[in-house]
C-alpha cells in the first residue's frame, strides 16, 4: 500500500505535533516534514514531495494563504480543503 504523504506547517510547536501524531496514528498516512511558517516549508516542498500539506491561515513570515498561492504555482495536482478556528 502507498501511503499519503503529509507535510504539516504550523508556526505553534505544539500544533504542528498534535496535528503530526494524529495522522500519524492512521497507518495510511506518512508525515515527511513539518514546518514553522510558509517559507520554511516551500524550502522543503520539494524535497519531500509531499501529497498533502496542512496549512496553518495565520503564521508569522509567510502565512498560510500566501503559501497555498506559491503552492498551487508549483504542484499542479495540489487540491485544496481547508479547516480553521478563530485565535483571537
């Protein structure tokens, strides 16, 4: 079986491993790389060729709409779903 390759990109350490250790938890599921902001992980998105990346909306540096813009340029099979809460 092939497993999904899952990129998680939050600036909260503490999110990124909560969300990390869920997926992780599914034996369908590979986590290859996690990420603090946007630039970080369109550093790595390449190296790990990830099927999926989580987008934290509001991070520092490069936030996760202005990442998904990158993204869409550069992965042309990328689909998109997205889940946010409110922090303020």
């Amino acid at each position: 079986m092939t497993k999904i390759r899952v990129m998680v990109v939050d600036d909260s350490v503490v999110v990124r491993r909560l969300v990390s250790d869920a997926l992780s938890g599914d034996p369908r599921i590979d986590v290859v790389a996690t990420a603090a902001n946007g630039r970080v992980a369109l550093a790595k998105i390449d190296q790990v060729n990830p099927d999926l990346v989580t987008l934290d909306i509001e991070m520092p540096v490069m936030d996760g709409l202005e990442t998904l813009t990158e993204l869409r340029k550069r992965i042309d099979r990328l689909r998109e779903w997205a889940a946010t809460r409110k922090t303020s």
